[in-house]
C-alpha cells in the first residue's frame, strides 16, 4: 500500500537514485584505499601525476559529500515527499558537471599515455578533442539541467543533445584508447625478446582494455535507459557513478605497477650470448642473486645479476672477454659486449 499521494510507480524513480547513491559510496572507499596506497608505495612519482592523482580524489571527496547531501534529502528529511524526491537539488553539480570534469580528464591522461607509447600526435590529438568535447558536453547539460529542468525526469528532454554527446563520446573515446593499447601491444610483443617484458606488456594491456570497456559500457548503459525510457530515473543510476569508475580505473592502472615491478625482481630471466676468439657459448641463467659463474667447455662466464632490477625494467649483463695470449699477455679481461635488455616504462 502506498501512502495517499505517491503513484503505484514511485520506485522507477526512487531506486535507481539509490542504487546509485550506494554504488558511488562503494566507489568511493575503493578509491580511498587506491589513494592511500598510492601514497605508500609512490611517493618519488612526479609532482604532476601525484596532482592528478590527489586532485581526482578531492573531487571525488567533494562528490561524495554533495551526494550523501542529495541522499539525506530525498530519502531521509524530505521521506514521502515528492516534490524533494524530484528536486534536483546539488545533483546538477554533482553528477553531469564532475562527472564530465572526472571522465576528460583521465581520457586525456590515457592520451597522453599514448602519444608516449606511440609516438602519434594524430592520435594524442584526436583523442584528446574527443575528451574534451565529451567533457564539455557533459558540463554543459549540467547547466542546462539546472536552468531548464525542474524535475530529474525532464532532464531527458531538455537536454537531450548535450547528453547524447556526452555519453557517445564518452564510449567512443574509450573505445578508441582500447583499440590503440591493443594495437600497441601487438606491435610491442613482436618486436620484444624477453619474455618477462612481454608480461609486463600483456598485464597493461589487460588493465588498460577492462578499465576502458567497463567504462565504455556503463556510458553506452546510460545513454540507452536514457533513450529508451522516458520520464523516469533509470539512467541516474550509471550517472551517478560514472565518475568514481574513471578515477579508479585509472589508481588501479598506476598502483598496478608495483605488483609489475615485484614480479619482475622475482621472476627475471638473463638470456646472454657471447662469442670468444676460441670458443663460443650460450648461457640461460635463472632468477638467482647475487654472483653466478657458469664454466663451460672452455672459458666460464660471470653473469652479474642485479639483485633489484630498476624499475623501469631494465638490467645489464656484462661479458667479462676471455683473454687472448696473443693480444693481452697479461691476461688482464677487459670489459665485454653489453646486452641492454628491451624495456618497458609507460608511465
């Protein structure tokens, strides 16, 4: 039984908002610990991408304050009340506007990333006018909303084109920074030799493709309840947190990189080859540490094995010359051939 007043289909307005009201909380405590843990283990990250990070948890915080003011409004003050439960209240600022704010940002972040990986400023650009002008989009429907739109269930209508261009946008941009990563992968993987560095590629590319296709989906989700069904809340509930899925897509990616760089130090494998004047050999040292001589044959050879690799995943190995009688009497070795192992440092 409903109370006099409320209509028989209050809940296609009442449960998306909170739904989405208690997934943006979620959200928000799995980004406080990606933020704290980024705090630990990368505090010598440079002062750019630590604003980055800090920024986007500040107005993920300033966020989730407005909404929990959003939530205590309609659902606690304001019970029963159908002119609070359709009073859009903060949530103009809230969602469309942070949200927008949130999602260019970090798609302009992956662009950048890209344009390291790449070398392409056809595609830092492009990527980038598509984050911005989704971005924008998105700004721009939360004033129209707040100026033309009286209830939540009119947003469909008067800002049906500003948010078209968001959500497509958004979708497009993602999918495009997927396509690239995966291109990019493909590209790397043929022309890397070792194999502990294709992993590190591999485990990238799958963190950067998921993120970008769980955010591509929940924005092609929300433009289709938005198109779909008319005159009610369901596409709040996507909205509502689309931002938080963007900030933490992108700490997971970076905090991500410490477990590359423990597994590197753990599982590194040296492939070294040497040619002698008198003899050649070929030595396929395990992860050991510390100091390892290897006789062959003929002469041994000394791989030095860093104890921890650096962390942008590159290591030497240094071939001590064996000693000719001819040329070095002395049988002092000089230093021999260098092999500079192919490295990976996307960040």
């Amino acid at each position: 039984m409903y109370a006099p007043g409320v209509p028989e289909n209050v809940v296609v307005f009442t449960a998306p908002q909170l739904f989405g009201f208690l997934f943006n909380w979620g959200l928000f405590g799995v980004l406080s610990a990606q933020t704290y843990y980024y705090s630990v283990h990368f505090p010598a990250d440079k002062r750019r991408l630590k604003s980055l990070v800090y920024g986007l948890c500040f107005l993920e915080t300033v966020q989730t304050c407005m909404i929990t003011q959003s939530a205590f409004a309609k659902f606690g003050k304001g019970w029963g009340d159908l002119d609070e439960l359709h009073n859009r209240g903060t949530m103009w600022f809230s969602v469309p506007f942070m949200s927008g704010l949130v999602s260019s940002t970090v798609q302009t972040f992956f662009a950048l990333r890209i344009f390291v990986l790449t070398g392409s400023r056809l595609l830092h650009i492009g990527i980038t006018s598509l984050a911005v002008m989704s971005g924008v989009a998105g700004i721009v429907g939360a004033f129209l909303s707040r100026s033309l739109a009286a209830t939540d269930s009119e947003i469909q209508t008067k800002t049906f084109s500003v948010t078209l261009v968001w959500h497509i946008g958004n979708s497009l941009c993602d999918l495009i920074i997927c396509g690239c990563m995966l291109a990019w992968y493909l590209h790397a993987r043929r022309r890397s030799f070792l194999r502990e560095t294709t992993d590190v590629v591999s485990q990238i590319l799958r963190l950067s493709v998921a993120s970008g296709l769980i955010t591509a989906a929940v924005s092609a989700i929300g433009l289709t309840l938005f198109l779909v069904y008319k005159h009610n809340n369901f596409y709040m509930c996507p909205a509502i947190i689309l931002g938080k899925l963007y900030s933490n897509c992108l700490l997971v990616l970076l905090n991500n990189r410490y477990r590359l760089t423990v597994n590197l130090r753990q599982t590194y494998v040296y492939d070294a080859e040497a040619d002698f004047k008198r003899e050649s050999g070929s030595v396929r040292l395990a992860h050991r540490d510390g100091t390892v001589s290897m006789p062959l044959t003929g002469p041994s050879i000394n791989l030095a094995v860093a104890r921890d690799p650096p962390a942008d995943a590159i290591s030497m190995v240094t071939l001590p010359k064996t000693p000719n009688p001819e040329t070095d009497p002395e049988g002092s070795a000089g230093t021999g051939d260098e092999y500079k192992m192919q490295s990976y440092n996307g960040y």
